[in-house]
C-alpha cells in the first residue's frame, strides 16, 4: 500500500465511509483496508443519531444494536402511531365474557378477557364489574 493511499483511507475513513467503499474506491482489498483502520485506530463518524419520535439526541453503545428510540415512552409512541408497519401474524377474535365486546388480539389464542379488571370482575364478583 502506498503513502499517498494511507492518506485516502484516512481522510475517507474519517469522512464516514466504510471500509467496502474505501476498498473499492482504491481498488486494494478490503481486509487491508480493515487492517490498516484497525491499526491506526480510525473510526467512521456516525451520523448523529436521533429519536424517530421526538427528535432527541441518541447515546449509542459500540457494538450493540442500534437505538432508534431515547426511552420507553417514545417508542411506545412511535409504534402506536405506525400501527400499520407492525408485522402481526396471527389474529384471534373472541368476546368478553364481562363486557360482551368484541376484540381481535394477536399472538394470544387463549385469551378471554379485555382487561385484568374484567376478568378480575367475572372470577371474584360473578361477571359484574364494580366502578
């Protein structure tokens, strides 16, 4: 590898790109692109991540799957509200043996109640619900 390559490979790598396109860029081999990186200590910039929900700065861990979501609360949120991207599989329909409603629940063929204070009204209080 030449000096005038080592240069590339550190100023793309330092751009963001990754090793695949460093490689092929400069037509060498993708291991001593990764090898040379690995030597030096170049790192890609990552792009500053954000919450898909509210916007918020990201803290990502190295080596660990990537955030998409600053807590609980927005992903929850963001899921809620892009219902249709949910992959769900299996639909069991049935009624509420409390409420007499009708709900379709997935991935959950014995279910029976839409609640845990239904069916706590239905086991304890004989199907009558109180308050």
């Amino acid at each position: 590898m030449t000096d005038e390559q080592k240069q590339q490979i550190i100023a793309l790598r330092r751009d963001g790109e990754g090793y695949g396109r460093i490689a092929a860029q400069l037509q060498i081999s993708i291991n001593t692109v990764k090898s040379f990186c690995r030597r030096h200590g170049l790192v890609a910039k990552s792009a500053a991540s954000v919450c898909e929900q509210c916007g918020r700065p990201i803290a990502q861990n190295t080596g660990r799957k990537r955030k998409r979501f600053c807590c609980d609360a927005c992903r929850n949120k963001w899921w809620n509200s892009h219902f249709d991207l949910v992959k769900r599989k299996t639909g069991y329909t049935f009624t509420c043996p409390t409420c007499g409603k009708e709900l379709t629940v997935y991935g959950n063929s014995r279910q029976k109640f839409c609640s845990h204070a239904y069916y706590i009204a239905y086991r304890f209080l004989g199907g009558v619900r109180h308050g």
